[in-house]
C-alpha cells in the first residue's frame, strides 16, 4: 500500500520512475535485488548513495534529488 501511494503523488509520471518490486508475490518482481540493497521499508528510495525510507513528499524528493522542475502546488 505505500509504495502504491508513493506512485499517485506522481500521478502518471509514476510511469517513469526506475521501480523495482520486491514482494515475490506480484509480476515482474525482482526480490534477490532488494536483499542486495537491503530494503526493508517501502517504498525506500536510493538516491545519490543515500537512503530514504518511507513514503515521502515530492518536496522532501525534490531535495533528496535536486532535482527542481516547474509544478503546481
């Protein structure tokens, strides 16, 4: 359920965010990568060699990133 939260705050761009699914149980699901970085709370964002767990803000993303594009707020 948080990672299907953290999609919607993107709404469709969630199409392009590098997504891995960790549970075994769904589609597509790549489990052994997420032992290898150890997830253990989702959604968990590894940006720039940093760790950020939970389901965040686009502002909080927008710092971890720096990544700084025109939306409405």
């Amino acid at each position: 359920p948080a990672c299907g939260e953290q999609k919607a705050r993107f709404g469709p761009a969630a199409a392009l965010l590098p997504y891995v699914e960790c549970d075994a149980r769904s589609p597509g699901a790549d489990p052994a990568r997420c032992d290898r970085a150890a997830v253990r709370r989702y959604p968990t964002w590894l940006i720039a060699g940093a760790r950020h767990e939970g389901v965040l803000t686009l502002d909080e993303l927008d710092r971890a990133s720096g990544f700084t594009a025109a939306r409405p707020r």
